[in-house]
C-alpha cells in the first residue's frame, strides 16, 4: 500500500492542517480544505474530488468503508494519534476514524451547466459559513445546476460550510466572484447564446408574489445579505424581484430559508408542467 506518514505529535505538518479550519488564506494558498465526516467524505469521492491525504486513527482498527477508501485513492496516508484526530474533527470526545484532505476546485463559472432547465443561485456578500452551506444543501435539494457566491462573503469551504451543507458541496457546483460584474457577463454570455435566461431577485418589498411569479423557465435566483439583503448592483441588474409573503411577528426570513422556499417554489412549478 506504500508508504505511510505517521504524526503522534503536534509538528508542522499537524499544524498545516489545523491551520485548514480557521484560516482561509492558508486554504487559499494551500488549495486544499479538511473534511469531517463520513457523508461528506464518501461524496467528495463519488463525485471524484481530489483527495489529497487521508488521516486516520492510528489506536483503533479501520472499518471496511475507511481501508476500502485507503486502498483505492492515490492519497497520502496518514497514521495519526486519536487524540489529535480529535482536535482535528472538532470532536475530541468522539474521535471520527477518518478525515480527507480535499484540493480545492476552480472559481470557473464554466463548472455551473447551464440548459433549458437551469436553475442556479446566487447567494450575495454572505456572511455566515452555515447559511452557505444550508443554502448549497437546498440547491442539491430541488434540483438546481449550482451556486455562486459574491462580494466579500464567508467562504464555502469553511468547515461549517462543509458540515451545513451535509456533502452537498461536493455534488454542487459552487463558485466564487468577487462582484456582480463577472456574473452578469456569464449571464449575457448565456443569452447571447440563446438562453433565455431569467435573473430573479428576493426581497420583502419585492413586486410580485413569489407562486405568481412563472419559475419554469431558466432561473438565476438572487438571494440578499443576511442583514441588508440586496446590494444596488444586484437589484439593479434583476428582471424582477419577487417577495415571499410571510404573517406572525416575524419582520423576515433566514437567507438561507428564504432560498429553500424559492427553491422548492421553483421545483413545485417545474413538476407541475
């Protein structure tokens, strides 16, 4: 099986992955993130994502699932004590057998297909991991193609973005623009190649009610900041903007639960064609 990498201290290479969790700029320069869990796991190798190492826990026997993993990705393979497995998974009292090291894909919205059916989602400036993450397991939910994140956002690989999104992650596209501008070049681009592409924006002011709202048709859903909503740029550049009614005290809706209901709104139409 080659060669195997044992760590049963605290040395730079732990600390290399530890820093994976918190720090985005070593993601980022790394190219790579850490992945906890066995769902999350198991999809990042069924949609072929590059498994750069696996760490497992060297105190214990490995189940099936874990040295069949082993066996067939060409990965590092790291032998590394439980407790700091632990530290690792953020579960030091119930240490997981099995932790990947995944590389990081492009931010080519290239990677988002985009046909007659499409549905995709842009989540704009978002600010917490978990709402990405929801938002990304909604769209692999109800059938959507992928998710584009924009401006100064939290990042989709955080680790609870990866958890929030239960693996999701590695069956959705999902791509990061620094601002509207390149989405809505990808967006004319697709019209100017016969898509007859749709950018429908959400809002609690918004102009029609979502059910009367025809989302049959190729959608880019916009959903806003989770404290301003919109920006200016966004609103301007959406075809209409839809609202979802609400009733009781509440003022409006998670982000990400307000893209659920658009989500699902979407695929009710779809399947009622």
């Amino acid at each position: 099986m080659g060669e195997i990498l044992r760590v049963m201290k605290r040395n730079a290479r732990f600390q290399q992955w530890q820093a994976l969790l918190s720090n985005r700029n070593k993601r980022q320069r790394a190219g790579e993130f850490l992945v906890q869990g066995v769902r999350p796991i198991q999809l990042a190798d069924e949609h072929g994502w590059p498994i750069h190492a696996l760490l497992y826990d060297a105190d214990r026997p490995l189940s099936g699932w874990a040295a069949d993993l082993l066996d067939r990705r060409r990965a590092e393979r790291v032998a590394m004590s439980g407790e700091l497995l632990g530290e690792l998974s953020g579960k030091a009292e119930e240490v997981p057998e099995l932790l990947a090291v995944v590389g990081l894909p492009a931010d080519d919205l290239s990677r988002i297909p985009a046909g007659p059916s499409f549905l995709g989602v842009v989540f704009d400036r978002p600010t917490s991991p978990g709402n990405i993450g929801t938002l990304i397991r909604s769209v692999d939910a109800f059938g959507g193609a992928g998710v584009i994140v924009t401006g100064h956002a939290a990042d989709p690989y955080d680790p609870k973005s990866v958890r929030a999104s239960t693996g999701s992650l590695f069956a959705v596209p999902v791509v990061r623009e620094g601002s509207p501008a390149g989405v809505l070049a990808w967006v004319r681009r697709l019209r100017a190649d016969g898509l007859p592409l749709t950018v429908v924006g959400t809002d609690e002011k918004g102009d029609v009610d979502l059910a009367d709202h025809d989302l049959t048709g190729p959608s880019l859903l916009v959903i806003g900041n989770e404290t301003n909503g919109l920006s200016t740029a966004w609103r301007e550049a959406c075809d209409t903007m839809a609202r979802i009614p609400i009733t009781g005290s509440a003022s409006s809706l998670n982000a990400a639960n307000a893209a659920t209901v658009v989500l699902y709104e979407a695929a009710r139409q779809r399947s009622a064609r």
